[in-house]
C-alpha cells in the first residue's frame, strides 16, 4: 500500500483507545497527527508525555474550541476565543508544528462591523504566528455552519484582505460540497493558496465511503498544492477497518494516476 506522501489524521479519526494506539497507527503508516487542542489539561498532557516514543510529528493544531467561542460574538465570549487561538499557537510551536487550524465564526456573527473586526483579529494573530513560527488557517465551513464568509472563495478573499503570508486560507472537501459547490473545479481553482487541505467524503464520513471524486480532486491539485492534507472525518461503528479501507482506496487513487 502506498500512503500519500505527507498525509496526516486529525485525532479524533485516528483508531485507537488512547494516545499510545493513535499514534502507532499513525506511525505505522507514516503519517503525522493534527492534535484537538480542547484545552483540556490532562488530555494535553498525555500526549506530550508520550510523544517523544513516537516518530510520529504534530504538524497541525486545532484550536477546537472555536466551535462553540465565537470570536466575532460577544465581548467575553470574543476575548475568550481570542485566547483559545493565541494558546493554540503557542502549543503548536512547543510541539513543533507549523499550523494552527481556525474558523472565522460558527453561526452568526454579533460584532457591529464583522469583516473589520476579523481582519484585525487575523493580523493580531499572523503577528504571534510569525513570532512562533506558525502558519495560522482560516477553514472554511459552509452555510449551514456560519452566515459569515461561508465558502472558501469568501475566506480566500478574506485571508487576501488581511495581507499576511502566514494567514492562509484552507479547505474541507465536505464543506465545499455542502455548499453545492463543485469540489474539484472550487478546490483546484484555490490550490495554489491553501495551506491546508481536510479530506471527508459526503456525509462526513470517510474518504471512500461517500459519493466525493477523490480521483478528480487529487489530479486538480497536483502540481499546484504545497500544503498539508490531512483526513478529517466522523469515525462508524468500526474505526480500525473504515481507516484500513481509507488508505487503500487513496492508496489506489494515487497508484492509478502513475
């Protein structure tokens, strides 16, 4: 089987009981881990406990709790997101990555001037990211998530406007489809400036179990995508053989295009 050089898995896809399992998988088939920073003090601390017995790399941090801190929401709720992202950063660069995954805003925002306000946010960010060495992502969701910026030809924009070379902007294969956009054609159209690339078929499932042309994306992108690719999808009821049967079919993809 061959992997596609330079695949990573965020966390919560990889199979696994613990940190130990996860990062074995991982380091079995040579791909890097894209941490959850949930913030949670124990879980954090595992990780860095047993990462050094691993030749498995951080190459990608989620400042996850974006999720439900909206940056763009309220005073409080705002400053708290803000932290979250700036710790995220930090993290990454203790661990040696070289990305910080973020959102503009879930929902909707609640600031009086959104698109100023997250321009300045993303600068102020860019700023500790050149400090730290650190590429900051800004992913792009889709309509269903977020009224603000919800498709990637938005946030590319946005990411322009904020004029930084560390402050990219990056792509989910599912959140593009989601948008009724062609995934191919919107994917490979932005391939040249996205830092980051999340792989996860239709309905958020797996690479290889929904209806998304893996084949197609793949030969869009070559020669014009430097960043990180990565999978990201919802785990079913047997996470060890859907990531198996993952690998094999991208394994195929990459095998039938040489």
């Amino acid at each position: 089987m061959t992997i596609p050089r330079g695949l990573g898995c965020v966390e919560f896809a990889v199979p696994g009981r613990d940190p130990e399992e996860k990062l074995e998988a991982l380091e079995t088939n040579g791909m890097w881990l894209e941490l959850v920073n949930d913030e949670s003090g124990e879980h954090l601390s595992h990780v860095l406990d047993v990462l050094p017995s691993f030749r498995t790399p951080v190459k990608s941090v989620q400042a996850y709790l974006l999720h439900d801190l909206r940056m763009l929401g309220l005073a409080e709720e705002s400053r708290a997101a803000t932290r979250h992202v700036e710790d995220t950063i930090k993290i990454a660069s203790k661990l040696g990555a070289e990305n910080v995954v973020t959102v503009a805003t879930y929902g909707e925002p609640e600031t009086e001037n959104p698109r100023a306000s997250c321009i300045e946010l993303f600068r102020r960010f860019g700023k500790l990211g050149m400090e730290y060495g650190i590429t900051i992502s800004i992913e792009a969701l889709n309509r269903k998530r977020t009224t603000f910026l919800p498709s990637l030809h938005e946030i590319s924009v946005l990411a322009e406007e904020v004029g930084m070379e560390n402050v990219r902007p990056m792509a989910d294969t599912f959140h593009v489809h989601e948008n009724g956009e062609d995934v191919v054609k919107t994917i490979g159209g932005w391939a040249g400036k996205i830092s980051e690339l999340h792989l996860r078929d239709t309905g958020s499932r797996a690479p290889g179990r929904g209806k998304m042309d893996f084949a197609s994306l793949l030969r869009a992108i070559k020669g014009k995508f430097r960043g990180l690719m990565c999978l990201e999808y919802e785990p079913g009821p047997d996470p060890h053989a859907e990531f198996s049967h993952t690998l094999n079919f991208l394994s195929d993809i990459i095998s039938g295009a040489r």
